[in-house]
C-alpha cells in the first residue's frame, strides 16, 4: 500500500507538471514552455541516453543566503526587471499576460507597471503600463531553437536603464549534488557578455558528445548576474541586457538560439559562424610586461575586422575567417581591446587582458608585504611569528580562533611555503629571519612531531579531524628543509603523511599532495626506509583512486573542481615514480572531466580557469556565494595540465597550464597586497561584485604554483 501510494503520488506530479507546460519537439530536442511563465521549464537533447534536463528547477531556488534584497527565480529565457526592487523595494518584474502556442511555436506576452509617483488624476496608488514584452519560440532551419524577444516602451516617458536593470534568465542546472548525480544529470556553464558577441557555453560535468550552447544572434549583454547561490548551488544566472534607454513607444529586440555541440572545440568553431557573432582565441591572456600580445579573432562574414586599444598595436592579418592582431604589452594592469566586425562593421564586441610586472618583481613585492604586514610578532603570545589574514580597507590583521577560514593554519600556510621556496634561490636575512619565525610557529602551535597531529586552531587544537591540513604541513617542512638544512624537518614531515595515512587518508582526495616531490626528498636524502612506506601508502592511494573512477567521494563539498585535480595529480606522480604507461590510460577519463571546469571566454579573469563559486562566502570579507573567478586553486588544474605535458609531450595542454598560472597572478597587486578571491558577476545575491575581496587569507598557493611551474617545459625541471 505504502508503494502504491508513492507512485501514485509521483504520477500525479508528473500529471501536474505536464499540464503546466508546452511541449515542443523535434529530431534534437524535447522543450517544455511553461505555461504559468511562458518561459523553458525543461531542455532535453533526444540521443542523450541519461536524458538530462538542462534547465535548473525553480523549486530549488532558496533565499538562505541573501544579502539585502533577492527576487524571486524566473524560469529559463524570461526577462527580470530588477531597478525598482533594488532601488524602492517595489515589485516591477515581468508578468506574463498570455500565451499562445500551436505545434511548432509558441508566444509569449509580458508587461509591467509603473507605480505612480507624481501628483495625478485619480489615485496616488495606481500604476500604469511602463513596458511589454513579446517571446517567440521556435524551431530554425538547422533544427535549433529560435527565440526572439522585443521590449516595447508602453508609457509616456522615456525610460533609462542602468546596468543590471534588465536581464534575462537562463537558469542552467549548474549546482553540485553529488559526483554520480554530476557526471550525468548536471552541467557547467560558462558565460561570456561580451556585447553583440554574448554566449553561454554548457557542458556536462561528466565526460559526453551531448552539451547545450546559446549565442546571441542579435542584441546583446554587457554582464550577468547571480540570484540564490548557496552551499553546493551555483544558483540563477542573468544576463544583462545592453539597453540603456527607451523612448515612449521604441523598441528594443534581441534574439537568441540553442544548439547541441560535442565540446569545446566544436562550440568556438560553431559560433564563429554566426554572422553576429565572434570567436577570439590566445595562448595567453596575461603577459609579462614586454612581451607580445597576439589575439585571433575569427568570424563568419566577409566585412573588415578592426581593433582597438590603449596598448600599441603592431600589425594585423587576416587569413580566411581569422584576423590575428599583434600588440606590445607596454603598460601594465588591465587593458581592454575592443574589436568590430561584420558585413560593414556594425558588430563589436572584446577581449581583456593583463600585463603584469615580472613574476620576481611580483613574488619579492608580495614577500615583503607578508612578513612587513602580515606577521604577527609578540613574543610569548601563541601567535607569535604566524602570518595571518590582513584587510587591505582598515589596513589591520585580523584572526578569528573561532572560524578557522581566518585562523593562522589552513590554507594560510602557503604564505609560509612560498616564502622558504623563494629562500631556497635567494639570500635575504629579513625574510629568512621572518622565516624563522613563521616556521617556528608552525612547530610549535600547528603539529605534534611525534605523532604526526595536525591540528586546526593554535595551541594544537581542533574540533575535528581535517586531512586536508597534514599534505600542506609536510609539503611546508620539505620546502623549508633545503633552507635551513634540519633533518628533523623532514622526519617530522613523513611522521604527518604516516599520521595522514593511519586516519582514512587512503580514501581521501586532498588539494595539494605533492607526493613525488616528498618521496624524492626523502630519497635524497638518505630517508630510504621513509621514502619507501611513502612510496607504497602512496601507490595504494592511487589505485584505489582508479578503482572508484570518476564517482568521487563528497568531502568538505558535494563535489568540485577540486576533487578532481587530486586524482589527475596522483596518477600522473605515480607515473613519474614508476613509469608504467597504465597510469597515463588511466589519468584519461579523469582529465576530460577537470577540463570542463575550465573558462574558455577571452579574458584573463575567466579563460583556463576553473568555475568557482563558493570560496568568497568562507575565506572573503564579503562572505558572499558567487563565481569567484579567478581564484587560486584553479592552479592546481594548471599543475595537472603541466604535469601531462611532462608525461606525454602534449604541447596543447602545456599551454592552458601556462596559461592558467599567469591568469592568478591578477590576485597580487602592485604595492604587494593581494585578494583572496575576484567576484566576477556584476551582482551576486543583490551585492555589488566586478571586484576584488579586501581580504588578503589564502591566495598565496597560486604565487607558489606560479614559482615553482611557471614558463618550465617539463615538470621534472
């Protein structure tokens, strides 16, 4: 009885859901318009054997972790129309009025109002009729979806619009569940406004031929939004229209497809052959100051594609569809580079990139920020010689021994590494003192050196067990061993990996293992026996890494970027140490799940880095969800891409690791502060973002990774 209930229940939900939407389908896709909102309720491609919808629910939409206003969801290709919710707390969004529909197409009709806020005829409280808007659904020619929309100016005033005013909502189902659920029912999306060239690349988490894209063909977005990220969700997204004003009765039309394509590859070459649109590509999107810049920008029509920018440009050539540009990267921060094209140039769209001072210059500057600004130094107090947070708006420290997101341990210790691998190049007393320091700390406060504990908060304690701390501690030791010569050091650091092992290590994937270079430090140093159980702990970490394949375990998180890094990291170092090719067959599946974490957009911020969303509302100032692009840890991609290159000689992904690695370099500014995390969208949750978190925690790792990987042709250097 209980069973049948339950069915019957599901099928009554079903039944309902059915009755609220309009079904459109062809040889490609299954598309429900939903009739209460007239937007897409669900997106199928047919020969996806898992069936997957690509359309987030709105049911899943939660307003938990809010900061100041929040709209409600709107369901996939509806406008939102935010200005007087932000700015007077009124409801002005788009209601639906109608909706028509026969077997091929679909038309859905929207209006707002106005309240009245001058002195009239009639009631002070009326509204009036301010805009309408007409979508029309349908399918192309090629079997893709066609949608079109025009916003008509329906009161008697001409309207302005800032930025973020209007936008439109395609809420892709991009939130983390679990691997299993990912890898088949989940997708990655990667957005690009880049005005009449504005797209959104979907993928699959999990490895497929069958992903979604959306391109403009006409109109265009300036940014996008978030609304209701959360936890493991990476919430709505909003595309900004590029609408600033509108007489009474003009009109404002933009239009938009959705194709299937089989990846990366295939999207660029597809969009590219949009007329409206445009597909640029580098190597690299961060140069060093000196260096050339080359981009290529590639677009169907047979119209004269021209650039523009602050920085010298030295030549342009055009062969076939692409036009590359050359520029001298003479000035340093961030420039923008605006191109147009077209058949009489009527399109523009941009790349932006960053020119940045030497990574020596960058490295020694952001060195003597942490030990001049971020040392804490008090004799006899605990935290004595430890680096801690700084907030670059008050100009002040700041430790906080009950959230440990912003204690002295953690992820701050890349302060501490990066400082003992510079010193193992260079000679410098200041640093090498505050060295001293710091590591005595970390001795004394972090780790016990006869069990191998690593502990969360000063004074050796925690709350519970974290295994992502006791990789970090022993990679510090090893690091600072060659510079102060103290073989207790790397005792103790095997003493921590042994500890690490003993507590569940086996089964867990931590972000920075770097289990070579421990096993190779040992070795050389006459630690044979210690080199050797690190050895096999570590071979078995490994295989038990491909026996559970891509269904990776939840850590701290469902499942992420991050996750992955450590599986491609270890089978490739296990590679190294033995040089069996079976561990290069089985790295394969691994990697082409991380590379759909990576931005392809061209722009430093976003292009081969990893999709991030949640690393502000636990390490920022801000404490906020949102895609916090770049952030450090998508380094470690880098590393992995840099790593293969190293193992099989491919030159492609040598240059996205590289790539990857002088994008971070953005997080470290020029008086040697540095953020912890960029939050990218224009608004996240209702707040302000395109900017940098004040808060200098974690960031450090990347400078590291930088150090140690940067412009080497072989990660064996």
């Amino acid at each position: 009885m209980r069973l049948t209930n339950a069915l019957f229940s599901e099928n009554i939900i079903e039944l309902q859901k059915i009755e609220k939407a309009y079904n459109m389908k062809n040889e490609v896709y299954t598309i429900c318009i939903d009739k209460e909102t007239g937007g897409i309720s669900q997106l199928i491609l047919n020969k996806d054997a898992d069936q997957m919808n690509w359309v987030k629910p709105t049911e899943s939409f939660n307003n938990s972790d809010k900061v100041g206003w929040t709209r409600p969801p709107q369901t996939f290709g509806v406008l939102s129309y935010c200005r007087n919710v932000k700015y007077f707390g009124l409801t002005a969004d788009f209601q639906l009025d109608k909706i028509e529909e026969n077997e091929n197409h679909a038309t859905a009709y929207y209006s707002t109002k106005q309240w009245q806020t001058r002195s009239r005829d009639g009631d002070e409280n009326d509204t009036y009729p301010e805009l309408t808007a007409k979508t029309e659904y349908c399918f192309n020619e090629d079997g893709n979806l066609a949608v079109k929309t025009v916003i008509k100016n329906v009161s008697g005033w001409q309207k302005f619009f800032l930025e973020g005013d209007i936008g439109v909502n395609f809420n892709f189902f991009d939130d983390y569940h679990d691997a299993a659920t990912c890898m088949t029912s989940r997708c990655t999306a990667h957005l690009w406004s880049g005005e009449d060239s504005t797209w959104i690349c979907g993928l699959k988490m999990g490895e497929s031929p069958h992903n979604v894209g959306l391109v403009f063909t006409q109109g265009g977005t300036t940014s996008y939004s978030q609304n209701g990220c959360r936890g493991n969700d990476r919430g709505y997204f909003a595309m900004n229209l590029n609408i600033k004003m509108l007489r009474p009765s003009a009109e404002y039309m933009f239009s938009h497809i959705i194709f299937s394509h089989t990846g990366k590859e295939d999207f660029m070459c597809k969009i590219a052959e949009i007329p409206h649109c445009a597909a640029i590509y580098s190597d690299n999107f961060t140069y060093f100051q000196g260096e050339k810049i080359r981009l290529t920008l590639e677009n169907a029509t047979s119209g004269r594609i021209s650039a523009s920018s602050d920085l010298p440009l030295l030549s342009s050539a055009k062969k076939g569809n692409k036009t590359e540009f050359e520029f001298s990267a003479d000035i340093l921060g961030e420039h923008k580079i605006t191109f147009t094209y077209g058949e009489k140039g009527e399109c523009k769209t941009f790349s932006k990139v960053f020119v940045s001072e030497s990574l020596e210059t960058v490295i020694t500057r952001r060195l003597n920020f942490i030990v001049d600004k971020q040392q804490y130094n008090e004799v006899g107090n605990a935290l004595d010689g430890a680096f801690l947070c700084y907030d670059t708006e008050s100009c002040r420290q700041f430790y906080d021994e009950q959230f440990s997101d912003m204690n002295a341990q953690r992820e701050r210790l890349g302060m501490t590494i990066m400082l003992a691998r510079y010193l193992q190049a260079h000679n410098n007393e200041k640093l090498r003192v505050a060295l001293e320091k710091a590591v005595a700390f970390v001795r004394r406060e972090v780790y016990d050196a006869e069990q191998g504990e690593v502990f969360n908060f000063a004074g050796k304690y925690s709350v519970w067990l974290r295994l992502y701390n006791f990789p970090w501690v022993s990679l510090l030791l090893t690091e600072v061993y060659p510079v102060f010569k103290d073989k207790t050091m790397l005792s103790d650091a095997y003493k921590i990996m042994k500890a690490y092992y003993e507590r569940g290590g086996l089964d867990f994937y931590p972000n920075g293992i770097f289990a070579r270079d421990l096993i190779e430090a040992f070795e050389a140093n006459d630690l044979q026996e210690e080199s050797e159980k690190l050895r096999k702990y570590f071979l078995v970490h490994v295989q038990r890494i491909i026996d559970r394949g891509v269904n990776y375990p939840k850590h701290e998180v469902n499942y992420e970027q991050t996750i992955v890094t450590p599986a491609v990291s270890f089978i490739l170092d296990a590679y190294f140490l033995t040089k069996d090719k079976k561990y290069l067959e089985a790295v394969q599946p691994h990697l082409a799940v991380l590379e759909r974490f990576d931005g392809l957009q061209p722009h430093y911020m976003l292009n081969n880095i990893a999709v991030r969303y949640w690393d502000d509302r636990w390490f920022g100032k801000l404490h906020v969800h949102g895609d916090t692009l770049p952030h450090y840890w998508s380094s470690l991609s880098s590393i992995d891409y840099i790593k293969y290159f190293a193992a099989s000689g491919d030159e492609n992904r040598l240059r996205r690791g590289i790539c990857g690695l002088r994008n971070c370099l953005s997080l470290f500014m020029r008086d040697g502060s540095a953020s912890c995390a960029r939050l990218f969208p224009f608004e996240v949750n209702g707040l302000q973002g395109e900017r940098f978190d004040p808060l200098c925690n974690d960031q450090d790792f990347a400078l590291y990774f930088a150090y140690k990987y940067l412009d080497k042709k072989s990660a064996e250097d």
